[in-house]
C-alpha cells in the first residue's frame, strides 16, 4: 500500500514539473501598434543589423543583397528571412562582425512586418 501511494506521489509530482514546464515556453504575445513597413521602420533594423560592410551587403559568400526591398524580397518570398530571423533566431549570427543581437523591440517589429504581410511602404 505505501509503495501505491509513492508512486502516486512521484507520478503527480513529476506531472506537475512537466506541466509547469510546458507552461514557460509559451511566447508572449505581440501587439502590434502602428504599421509595420520596409520604408517607414524596417529597412533602418535591416542596415544595422543585416547589410552592414561583409554582410548581406553584396560581399562574396554572404547570400542575398539587402541594400533595398528588391534586394530582400527573394528571402521573404522563399521563406528563409522569417525562418532565421523569427523562428530559429539565428540572424543576426554571433560571430558577425556587427550587431550579434536583435532588441526586442527590433524583433517585435519584424514579426509585425511578417505578419502583414512584409509590406515595402
């Protein structure tokens, strides 16, 4: 009977500490204010943090030219710029020679823009 009752125990204890945390992992929820577009406030995050001199700025072995909308355009419309910058949150990488981080502020804004649809104006 004691045994019964441990395992019990263990069992709810051990469904508590998953449940809890499961719970943690859940992502704040954004509220985006204002519009989001390329000219009005992203290009400004896309020059200091992506196409700065040796990095998407047309230097050899660095994919994609983002100097303007045209030149991002093929890493939204294929999916790899909301892949690395939102879900993975692997650009801007740590061994860049610029910023290695996004503020949260910059990272809110760019989800924003994701999530209208990446407008240029």
């Amino acid at each position: 009977m004691i045994d019964m009752r441990k395992n019990l125990y263990w069992s709810i204890l051990m469904s508590l500490v998953i449940y809890a945390s499961c719970t943690r992992d859940v992502a704040p929820e954004i509220t985006c204010e204002g519009v989001a577009s390329y000219d009005t406030n992203i290009k400004t995050v896309i020059e200091t943090n992506c196409s700065y001199s040796g990095c998407h700025d047309g230097s050899p072995g660095v994919p994609g030219v983002y100097l303007d909308f045209d030149g991002i355009e093929p890493s939204l419309n294929d999916g790899t710029f909301e892949e690395r910058v939102a879900n993975r949150s692997d650009m801007p990488p740590s061994y860049a020679t610029g910023p290695t981080t996004l503020t949260q502020e910059e990272l809110d804004l760019i989800i924003c823009w994701i999530s209208e649809g990446y407008p240029e104006n």
